[in-house]
C-alpha cells in the first residue's frame, strides 16, 4: 500500500470537494496532499509542480481537470504513480466546440465578467436531485468563489493546453480505477468507458443517480471506492 495519496481537485475546486476523503482514508495511508492547481497556465506546468510538492511515490486520484493533470503526471514521471484513479474524467483533448467554448468562458473573464458556479450551471455539475441540497450546492459554490476569477483564467488555459492522452492509456502499468457518476452530463459514462477499456487491467465504476462530482455527491460511496482502490 502507497505511503502517500495525491488527490487533485477540478476545475474551481480545492481541498473542499475531498472533505469526506481526506478524513475517512486517512488512516490507509500516511499522507494525503491536495495540491493547489490553480497556479499555473499549462497542464505540464501543472503536472511538473505537483510532482516537485510530492516526493517519491504515490497514489494519484484526480476528478475531471484533475483527471487531465494526473494523466499529464503519468507523462512525466510513470516510475512515481503507483495507483491511479481517474474520476469523471476523459483522455481526450477538448473538441472543436469545447475549446470554442472555454475561449468565450475566457474572454468574459478577462473583461471581468466571471462569475464563478451560477445555479444556471449546476443542473451540468450535480444529479437533479441534489439541486436543493445544501450540502452539496454550498462547498461548489465556496469553492468556486475561493478559486477566483485569476485561478479560474488560469485553469482554463491550462485545459486548453493539454494533450490528447489517448495513446498514454495502453501504456499505463499500475493498478488503474475509473469511476464516473451515471448521470454526468460534462464527461459521460461512454468517456469513462473509453478509458477503463484502454488501461490494461483497469476496473469501472459508476456511481448511480449522480452527476460530475461523486466525491461530494455520494461521498460515502466514492471513498468506499477509493479505500477498495487503494488496498486492493
């Protein structure tokens, strides 16, 4: 079993969305860090600095733009990753109309228009039924705000900057789990699939009745995935 477990937020997230991670798996490992991957403008920047936070090796876990780092981590250095998780992530870098998208995102925040989390976008992050859920709706919306609109500008143009990690999937030697929410409307299950068919030996998971943030959604659920992940 890992000394250490790495686990990366996604975009406008931190530490908060592991909240019921870190104080339930804690006593499976050593150290857990939560790396703040707001600073830099480039996945590889990214990546690199994560990878100078944490010394020798790991087990890595990553929720979407974590996904996207934790893979360009692998990239970089496969030897330090000795567990990976990937949730309600895709190895695929962004379509046409995605990066279309982030662009537009961008420049309304560099005309300071940005606004953080909206309860006009969290029917695309959480279930339907967690949409009145306090809970759930008040660490996105505190997280979101702690992040800021410069950590937002810079999280985006780093997505924008990654690599298709297709091809990395067949490569990868260490025990691998996918997870993804049924319902996640921003990296469908079919990604997920995509993914867990690629990696050999990878094992999938779904959460049910969830959208793109299982570990704050069904976090009893997504850290009994983990502590199986984690000491299997």
């Amino acid at each position: 079993m890992p000394d250490t477990l790495v686990l990366l937020p996604g975009l406008l997230n931190d530490a908060a969305l592991w909240s019921h991670q870190l104080r339930h798996l804690d006593d499976l490992v050593q150290r857990i860090v939560v790396p703040d991957i707001t600073r830099h403008a480039d996945i590889g920047e990214i990546a690199g600095a994560v990878l100078a936070e944490v010394p020798g090796t790991f087990a890595l876990a990553g929720l979407s733009m974590g996904g996207y780092v934790a893979l360009e981590m692998l990239r970089q250095a496969p030897d330090r990753v000795e567990r990976l998780a990937l949730l309600d992530t895709s190895a695929r870098a962004d379509s046409d109309e995605q990066r279309r998208r982030r662009t537009g995102l961008l420049q309304l925040a560099d005309m300071g228009r940005f606004k953080g989390v909206t309860p006009r976008l969290l029917p695309m992050l959480v279930h339907p039924d967690r949409l009145d859920d306090p809970a759930v709706t008040g660490p996105i919306f505190e997280m979101a705000a702690r992040v800021g609109r410069d950590g937002f500008i810079r999280q985006q143009r780093a997505i924008l900057s990654r690599a298709d990690s297709r091809e990395l999937l067949p490569r990868i030697a260490c025990p691998t789990l996918v997870v993804c929410g049924r319902q996640d409307q921003l990296t469908p299950p079919s990604l997920s699939e995509e993914m867990a068919a690629a990696v050999p030996g990878a094992t999938l998971e779904f959460v049910e009745h969830c959208g793109h943030l299982p570990a704050l959604e069904h976090p009893e659920a997504t850290t009994a995935l983990l502590r199986r992940w984690l000491t299997a």
